[in-house]
C-alpha cells in the first residue's frame, strides 16, 4: 500500500477582498472594448481582448463553504491542502476541488446472522455514528469512503459477537444481551480500528437488534423460561424453609407445644408443603401426644 496522504490546510485568499479586484478587472476590460466600438477607435485593445477570458478562467477560483463541508484540492494531479472553514474564498482556479462533508453521519448495518461464541446463530444489526475526520485520508486512501465503512461496521460487529455469549458464560460474563453498554465500548473500539485507514471518526456504536435466530429462538425461548422457573423455585423454597425454621423456634421458644422428632418431621412436611406448593392444601398438623 502507498504511502498515507495526511491532510494539510490549504492556501486560500478572502473572496470578499479578490471579488472587488475582478470586478474592477472586468469592469476595465468591458469598458474599453465597450469603448473602442462606440468610438469606432479601431483595433480593440488587445490587453482588454485577454484580460476577458483571463479573468472568466480567474471566476473558477471562488469558492463557498457551509458549515462542515470541507473542500480538498489537487493541483495538477498533487494534493494541495483542504480548506475547512466555511465562508467565501478564492483559491488557486488550477486547484480541481472535491467537496467532503464533516457533519455526523448514521449508518444501520443490516441484519446479519452470526454464531456467538457458543456456537449458536444469533441475529444482530448495530447503529453507527461517524464522520469524516482527514479528510486526505478519506479522499485518497480509499476508493469510497462510504462503501468502506458500511462492510467494515459489518465485519467489526461480526468479530465483536463471535467472541461473546448470547446470555454469558457461566458465570455470566461477556453477555452480549446483558452488558450493552461494555458490547458497544468494544464495538466501536473495534470499528474504529478498522476505519483509522480512511481518516473517519467512530462517534458512537450501539446493538439496536439483539435476537436468536428464528432455527433456534423458540427452543431458547423454552430454556429462559425454564431457567426462571428453577430460579422462582429455588427462591421460594430457600424462604419456606426459613419460615419454617422461625415457626418451630418460636413455638418451642414460648412453650406452646412440644414436639418430638417423629412430630417435627411430620410438622416440617405438612408447612413446605403449605409454603411450596401451588395449589390449595389442607395438611393435617399432628401435635398431639402420640
């Protein structure tokens, strides 16, 4: 690959100050062959005959920016600096010029099908927010610096959810569903490398679709559920079993009944099972002497 073009200011004159002088330019050559054909003088002047496609070839020289569009010139073939400041100009007319915009830029990839790192295929679009930055660069080491950023945001994305779990690991780390904000650091960490050699600027980089893919979400879907089920269930029992707990010992403690070992099981029984279970019970509570 050639060498990098870095971007360098450009040379330019105020065009509030070089319009003046043209026009006075062409206002002198206008008048004198206005001149010599009313006075029937003869000959034009052959310095007026000149000066009108001089100065018309002059014309090309001025130059109007917005705000954030940058201009790059080539002066025979050779980058000669960007002008980035908006206004009106007049610049080398041999100058071929090429305007670039600066402004923030969205760009949505498509909905692209990866495996994550689990192997299972997932469907994943990001939202990117960028601009140009060097503008050499982005005029002259890419062929289009458009095209150029729209497959490497693909190829970034790709990279950044094949080495990351769906749900995470088994400690659940590395989620791509739930650590978006860690996902989109890494993401336009990554992006931004791939698109340094285009002189662009990676403003912001964020998953906007996250979803299994369709062979595999129902079956996904069954595991959540069945994920949070055990979850529910292991709560409830770990607080039944303390309900449980504080009912004996505080029925010993204030001497409302005393229990054997064969009635405190039989206790323990008949409450998880109150606590536990889904539908209505009616445990019979053996407290009695046996």
């Amino acid at each position: 690959m050639g060498n990098a073009v870095q971007e360098s200011a450009g040379s330019y004159v105020s065009g509030w100050l070089a319009l003046p002088v043209w026009l006075a330019g062409m206002g002198w050559a206008l008048w004198a062959l206005f001149t010599s054909v009313v006075q029937r003088h003869g000959v034009p002047p052959l310095a007026a005959v000149l000066a009108i496609p001089l100065l018309a070839f002059l014309a090309k020289g001025f130059l109007v920016l917005e705000p954030n569009i940058a201009a790059v010139m080539v002066f025979f073939g050779r980058y000669a600096g960007t002008l980035r400041a908006d206004g009106f100009f007049w610049v080398n007319p041999f100058n071929t010029r090429r305007k670039l915009s600066l402004r923030a830029h969205n760009l949505t990839t498509p909905t692209l099908k990866v495996n994550d790192r689990a192997g299972n295929p997932i469907e994943v679009a990001a939202v990117v927010v960028w601009r140009v930055q060097d503008t050499a660069r982005a005029a002259f080491d890419v062929e289009d610096y458009q095209a150029f950023i729209h497959i490497q945001s693909e190829s970034a994305l790709r990279q950044v959810v094949s080495g990351r779990w769906y749900d995470g690991d088994a400690q659940g780390h590395h989620s791509l569903r739930g650590d978006l904000d860690a996902v989109a650091q890494v993401l336009l960490e990554g992006l931004q490398e791939h698109v340094g050699l285009a002189g662009l600027e990676i403003v912001e980089a964020r998953i906007a679709h996250l979803a299994y893919a369709a062979e595999i979400a129902s079956a996904m879907l069954r595991r959540q559920q069945a994920e949070a089920v055990v979850a529910a269930r292991a709560f409830i029992v770990e607080g039944a079993v303390g309900m449980v707990r504080l009912g004996i010992e505080q029925l010993q403690a204030q001497g409302v009944v005393t229990l054997s070992d064969a009635q405190r099981v039989h206790l323990v029984t008949n409450l998880m099972t109150v606590l536990v279970s889904d539908s209505e019970t009616q445990p019979v509570l053996p407290v009695g002497r046996e």
